[in-house]
C-alpha cells in the first residue's frame, strides 16, 4: 500500500481562490446580472458550509437543491460536498410523483428551491404522503420568502452563517458527494450515486484536449441545467482550470443566450441540440456578436450535421458532440477529430463530428452483440458496455436493476451503437427498443427516421412485435399528413425503406394510427405500443427475416 | 461507499492501441531508428508479460531497469505495471555503492539493461557483497548478449514470449505499480513507491493546459531520462493522449536532438536547462529546422531568463518551466502565464516564466517560515509544503526519513521558496543550507549568485556558520580569478551585495579557497565546508544581525 492524499474535491476551490481571485463568477438572476469573484466566492461557499452545521443538518445528510444555474446554486457545489455531505441535484421539471419518489428515496434533510420553482416544490410537496418527511428546512434561493405552504423556510441570503472561514475537514475519497435520478422513461427513478474521488476523476477527465479541453483564459457558460447530471461536470472543471464561470439564470431564452455571450466574451458553451437550434432560429431575425465563442459542446441528443455545419460555417464555432449518461458522471466520450482529419473534406469530416464520438482516456468499452464483441465496422451493431473511474458499478438502494445493468463492473448502457474502423462509437438505437429478428438486430432508430423522411408522415415510431418463428418482426405506427390516404403510403413507405435496407429489416405491416403515445418528457412511449400489440397479427412475413448464412 | 472501477494505468494502453493503432512510437537505438506503432507496440507488451510470466517472475516482483530512452525501455513502462508488478527504474549514472543500495533495497526480482550500460551494471554487481541476491536474471536490452559476467544473462528479444495477447488482471488501484529513489546528495537514496492510482492521477493531472496540455496530434520528445521520476510521466500522458512518442536513445548530444526535432517533427520536448543550452549551442554553428517545435518543458534545475528569452525570440518555442520532485511523482508546478499576462511586455512576463510557477490542479500547498505561513509577497520565504492525490506520504521502509519529510500528510520539499501576490512560487534555496540568522532567514542561493556576478569570482558558495547570539551567521567561501588579490575583492563584493540587500544579510567573512568541495553529481558540497567550519570564529558580525523590530 502507497501512501497519498485522498482525492476530493475542496483542492479545487482553494487552488481557485488562491490563484484566481479575481476571476469572475458571473450570473444572470431573478433580480438581474450578478457578480462575483473567485476570493468573494470561496468566503460564501465558507458562510454556506457554517449555516449548514448551524442548522443541524448531519454530516452524511442529503441535501437536494431545485433550482436554475446561478451562483448561489453554484454556490452548494462546493459548501455542500466540501463538508462531507451530498449535493442531490432535482429536476424541478419532473412530474410531482417523480419528485416525491426521489426526495422520499434520496431522503434529503434540506431543500434548496428557486424563487421561481417554490409553486412546483409545493405541489410535490402537497399530498406528498410522507414522502418529504425527511425534509427538516426549506432554503428560498434568495433575499425573501414569498408567500408560500414550504414550512419551516428561509431565505437564502439570511441563512447564511457570518463566518467567512471555515475548517474543511479532510475527507475519505470513498465519501459520497453528490447525488443524480435517471430521468427514469421506464419504471422509477434510479439514484446514481457520486463519491469524492468519482467527482475528482471525471473532473480531471473532462479537463485535457481528449476531454472538453478546459482552459484559464476560458469563459464558460453551461447552458445544461445544473439538475442535468451537474451541468455535465463544468461547474467544478472550470474551477479546476480557473475559468470564468458565466451562469444564463432561470429558464433563458435565446435572446438571454445570445446576450449572455456578446457581454461577458464566452468561449465556451454546452447544452442540448433544442437550446442551438433556438439559437440559430433567434440569430436569423436579430444581430448578436458571437466572435468570442468557439466551442459549443452538445449531447443530451444527438446534434444534427446541418446544425453542427451552420455554426461552423456561419460563426467559425466549433460544435463538439459529446456523450454521456447520469451513470457516467456523466461525460464518458467526445467526437473530436483525430490528427489529419482536419483537413478532410467538410462532409466527410461531419461524418465524424455528427457521432457520438471517441471514448475518453481513463475508460474501457465493448459493444456486445448477440453472440459477443461486435467487429469496428461502422455497421454491425449491439450494445455499449463502458467501465471506469467515473462510471457507477450500482444504483442506490436497487439491487433488481444492479442485477440487470452491470455485469462484471461494466455498465450496460442500454444504448445500441456501431463502432467505425476509426473507433468512433454512433448511437443507433436504445436497447429496449431494438428488433431483434432471426438472431440479429434491426434499429427501430434508423426505420422511423427513414420513415419520418417521406413528405406525408407526421410522425412514426417502429417497434418489433413478438414472432413466434423469428422472436420479433418490425411493426411501424405512423401519422399521416391530414388528407393522405393509407394504401398507397404504405407500398410508398416500403419502397422508400427497400433503397437502404435489405428486406428482412422491412415493417411487415404499417398501423395508421391517429398519435403516437407519449411520455412525460415528450418521447414516443413505445411500451404503451408494445403492450397494446403484444398479440398484433402479421401475414406479410418475408421468408427468411434474417440475414442469409454467409 | 460509491461503486466505481479502480484507476489502473491499463486502460490508457488498450485505449490508444485501439484508437490510435497507427500512431508512431519513433526510437533512436543501438542499432538505428526504431519505428512502430501502438498497435504493434501493444502486442510487444503483451509478449513481455507472457515473458515475466514464462521467467517465473512473481506478480508483486519489482523489476528493474538500467536503461536509457528507447522503445523497448518503453514496453516495460506499461508490461510491468499492468500484469501487477512494480516498475523500478535505475540511475544507471549513480555511483556503484548507490545502485548496490537502491538493487539491494528494493529486491529487484530482474533487471533490464542497455547493452551499453552493462559494463556499469558488472561494476555495481562485481563485490556487491549480496546486495543483488534477489536478482534472478538479467535481460540486456537487444537481439544479442555481449561478453559479460552478469548471469543468468539473455537478450530482450529472445527473452519475449511469443504471444501477443495477455490476460491482463484487474488490478487494485492502491496496488504498487512504480519505484523511484531520490538522487540522495545527503545520506542514502529514498525510495518512492508510485501506485496505479498514484500514476493513473499524475497522468490525468499533467495532460490539462494547467499541466503540460498534452495533445493527440502532439508529437513527444521525451529528452529527460526515463530514469529520471519516468521521464517526468510523459510515456504514461503521451499513450493516454494518443501522441506520437519520440525517444532519444542512448547518451544523445545536441546533434541527435536537432536531428529527431526536425525529421520526426516534435512539437513538445523537455529535459533539464544544461541540454537546452547545450542545444543552443549547436544550432549557432549548425543549421537545423525547429519549426515544428512548440514548446520545451524544463525542469530539474532552475532555467535562465535568456534561455527563456533566447528559444522564444530566435526559434518561436515557447519554453515552459516546471517543478516536482521524485515525491511528486514528479510534475506539481509549471510557470503557465495567466490569462491576461500574454500581452505583458516580455520582462515582465518572463519574471513569472523563471519562477516554478502555479501548482497543478487537485494538489494544495503552503509556504511555513519560523512562525507559520508566509505572507505572499514575493519576498517573504520558508519552506514549501505539499499535497495531493499524487504526492507520496512516505518513504519506503525509511521510518526515520518519514519521522522529518511529513507532517500530517504533508511532504515538506526541503525547497525554500517565495509565493507572489500571484501564486507563483519561486525557490531560493535548500531548506538544510537557508541561514537562520536571529529568528530570520537568509538565502544562500541567493548571496552565492550574486557573488558569482563578480568579474574576478570563479566559484562561490555561503554556508551558516554556527553563532552563539544569532544561531547562525553567512561566510562566504570564494575561489578567485587567478592573479586577483584578496583584500581588494573582499571590500567589492561586500559593496557589490550592500547595493541589493541589508546590512544584516552580508557575510560576515569571506575565504579565500583554491577550490570548493564537490557532490558526486557536481553540486557544491556544503556539508564538507560546514563540518569543517563549524568552530569558524567571526568578529565581524553587525550589531543587529537580524531585520529590525517593527
């Protein structure tokens, strides 16, 4: 055994403080710009961590927040860990049963909650059926509580201890230090849990080129929600590289966006694809200055190649695909280019950009197939298994889906992809969703957004229904344009499938239905679909629906 | 307790064989240039494995190497390690009684030698009285064995196996994966033990722009010897990076550098001040393309201002200098400019670039003179103290060395330093040769390099000369130009040092010496003239040898 210091995350801040005083932490607020620095910061985060032992809350509590990106909530990424408890990040967006459940399961002592966000909170907590029975305080992010039935609250600003010192105590690197929900599609809710030494590697993960290539000189405004698996790490990596720290406040629109970057020269910025295409869409019809803006880093979904061309060709900005999950801390791969490619020619070098990239130093995948590892062809397919420092080998308190989701301390991510000559990884599908015909594997992916191509579809979704002979055939549910008849669609949407796909990946039958079913977060709910065709009919099975014996 | 996967160096190989299989590893050998890649290079590790295995070499073995900085030195950088074993490489220049020592110590189970450094080897072992008993086989580093008594002796490439695939083990991050000793110019060598996780964050700590930025499309010329703290990390950072590796041999002079810096177009090289000066050197006389050279990290010794000067207004390098030692893995400080200081005219940019610079993110320190923490003025010194995830706590098997180099975890360098209002940390001397004199500190470094500014000084040093009212006070040992007289000299260099520091900084003697006692390594041997001097009387001392009250 070698002897070290654990790895935890106050170093951070202090080498932040000490080296950057001055640098700014700057954020839009419910009362307008905020602005702070790295020196004035670090006394808060100590002010923060005092009140919390003031108001009893336990060492190894859970403390959740419910809030937007700002300083104050930023403010409990350090106060809150650094004093050995854990950060639990809500998605204030969640249904009230979501919220009720995590905060039941997480059982936090104390709640953060936005000004704007005290009505949501409320109504999860009403009827909560003693699900926020832990919940012993209720912090308003602000000056004042406004009216309201969250009891006992305060406001942020009077909870608040005076002392600006405070002696941090030396943690265990095994500590837990933060907290996240899956968004939960299917079934509840699964808590991913996150200790010191997790939050310090992925924070070292993500700094070098490989990584997001995070730098002093940046200016970085996470667009991605702080309840989004922590702003995807950036709060505490851009303190890490000593950046400035830009914060777009409650629920921004592209015109704070757009703002925000012209007046505080962001370098760098991350978000879903939604965000930059609200972007592009608010530039076409307004002027903005974007020339301090290099990077813009997407992931959540994936980003479409015509928008990660318009802002390079437009805005020299480049769009870096990034990939991850809750279970991955979550940034687990990059789509950089590798030495060469640069000088590819445009589309060919999209083609690389619009996947979901190459693996970070540090972490080990394996795409498995049926019948094992799959080859790096770019077209074979199967499921990605990913291991390493910052990937979780559990859920919290969830032995059935550990059962499920880990095998051998990997990860089975539930995400379908191919892996070209190159090593970079493309999504094709979900796991739950892919079709497994014959032995092989069919993307109900790739079939809708083949379907969804032709002039009179609206919407379609494409799930495979059980088969006795070849275990599941695909089956499309589609959405016509208003006025367009049946018949004729379907042979035009067979006949559109036949040109890239071999015949063993057709539909057997298209359902014409009025909408397709849909979760709480606005994706197609295929397992409606599937329950209700479970004993769906087909006649129109092709002979062999498998690929022919090679 | 947080589920995660151990951090092992393996992943970092498996990631760049499969991701950068075509990327080159470039040697200077025995036998000519030496070209391959990481795929190829990989299979050779695995091959290396199998031969530990084969050769009965035990799991938790240390196995050491004699080697300079070739490809094949390379393999046993992640062969040893990653099969479990622990990774000791040897200052093959050290005195026989220091490597007897070192062998002895760490029960080196083999040893890999240079063919070119077996005569050395032969010397240490011929009347080791034991110390290489454990020794159970030496491999020289080639296709053949020369005449030589070391046995049972092979050659490398009859030594691997012939399987190019390996079962690599899961390891435990705290298990021991690398060995280093301090170069011991005091008492014997220490040993350092690294372990995978040791290793695993010091790769992830230099590759971030705050550490070394190391970059996939960078090219890596690794001039420090692998002997030297691993050649500071970077085979290890440059795999996890999916750089091109440049290795320059053995013994290379400023010839072979200019040569593999233009034909292999490096972009990053490092290695202590005396090559790059020697380098400069060469290309007044010689011609040689730099113009893929970027940046040359220096450390070891302190780097001249006009080196800094001289590479970056003649060959547009930029040189970065860095601090560490054995203990430190070795990188925990580098002179990087802060955002801002770029446009900074150069004098005073270049007054934070000779500094040691800002220490690495995930490391703290602390600065403690006779009454605690030193103010951060650039002026003030005491010892630097450390921390970090890849600082040792520890000496191997040394209690009594752990008793005086830690405290609370915290590794006391041994360097005296200044910290400015910046953060930049600045050394000024050795703890064991600062002067203490009433209370305060004066550097010895410092008085010395003023006298050495001397037109008619040759050599100078000061040492501490026991006092019983002040505890200590400066003489000045000075080796004068031949035909100098004494007397004169005496009163100009008290002159010379009143202009730039107090009264009570002035030795209070200075003696005439033909010459200065030596380290085996060239340094000024101060402990020699201390013993010797240790009764020295002064009458000369000032009245208050000491700052006054304030």
């Amino acid at each position: 055994m070698v002897g070290t210091t654990d790895q935890t995350l106050r170093p951070f801040l202090w080498r932040a403080a000490k080296l950057y005083p001055d640098r700014e932490i700057v954020s839009r607020t419910h009362e307008g710009l905020s602005r702070t620095t790295y020196a004035a910061y670090d006394r808060r985060v100590a002010r923060l961590a005092n009140a919390l032992d003031d108001a009893g809350v336990s060492r190894d509590a859970r403390v959740g927040t419910f809030c937007w990106n700002h300083t104050r909530h930023f403010e409990t990424y350090f106060g809150v860990p650094c004093r050995g408890s854990q950060l639990h990040t809500i998605n204030p967006l969640l249904p009230d049963h979501h919220v009720q459940y995590i905060v039941e399961n997480a059982a936090d002592e104390l709640l953060f909650v936005d000004p704007s966000l005290v009505e949501s909170l409320e109504s999860a907590a009403t009827d909560a059926d003693g699900a926020f029975d832990a919940v012993e305080q209720f912090v308003v992010m602000g000056s004042d509580v406004p009216e309201t039935s969250l009891d006992p609250v305060t406001d942020y600003e009077s909870f608040l201890a005076d002392d600006e010192t405070y002696d941090w105590p030396d943690l265990d690197e095994e500590r837990p230090a933060g907290m996240c929900y899956t968004s939960g599609t299917t079934g509840k809710p699964k808590g991913v849990e996150y200790s010191q030494q997790t939050m310090w590697a992925h924070t070292m993960g993500i700094l070098p080129e490989a990584g997001l290539d995070l730098r002093a000189s940046d200016v970085v405004m996470p667009v991605v929600p702080m309840f989004h698996v922590m702003a995807w790490g950036l709060p505490h990596a851009v303190t890490a590289a000593g950046g400035k720290h830009v914060y777009p406040g409650p629920a921004p629109d592209p015109a704070d966006i757009a703002r925000l970057i012209e007046d505080e020269r962001v370098t760098f910025t991350a978000g879903v694809p939604t965000v930059w295409l609200g972007l592009l869409d608010y530039l076409e019809e307004n002027d903005a200055d974007l020339s301090s803006l290099e990077r813009i880093a997407i992931g959540g979904a994936a980003a479409p190649e015509s928008l990660i061309r318009e802002y390079e060709e437009s805005y020299d900005v480049q769009v870096l695909h990034a990939w991850g999950m809750t279970e991955t801390s979550p940034v687990a791969a990059a789509a950089h280019l590798k030495p060469g490619m640069e000088s590819w020619p445009a589309e060919k070098r999209d083609r690389k950009r619009v996947k979901q990239g190459l693996v970070l130093p540090g972490l080990e995948f394996k795409v498995m197939g049926e019948e094992g590892e799959i080859p790096w062809n770019g077209e074979d397919f199967g499921e990605l298994w990913i291991r390493g420092p910052w990937v979780t080998t559990e859920y919290f308190g969830r032995p059935e889906a550990n059962e499920t989701d880990f095998v051998d301390g990997w990860l089975k991510t539930g995400d379908v992809v191919t892996v070209d000559p190159e090593g970079y990884i493309q999504i094709v599908d979900r796991a739950k969703d892919v079709i497994k015909s014959g032995g092989e594997w069919i993307s109900s992916q790739e079939l809708e957004n083949a379907i969804m191509a032709h002039d009179d579809v609206t919407e379609a979704t494409v799930i495979g229904v059980p088969h006795e002979k070849w275990q599941e055939r695909p089956v499309a549910f589609v959405v016509a344009r208003e006025g367009v008849g049946g018949g004729p669609l379907m042979a035009d949407i067979r006949d559109l499938l036949a040109e890239d796909y071999p015949e063993w990946w057709l539909p057997d039958d298209v359902v014409y239905v009025e909408s397709i079913p849909k979760t709480a977060t606005g994706k197609f709910d295929k397992k409606v679909l599937r329950d209700e065709y479970a004993d769906h009919e087909i006649d129109d099975v092709p002979e062999e629906a498998a690929p022919e014996e090679e």
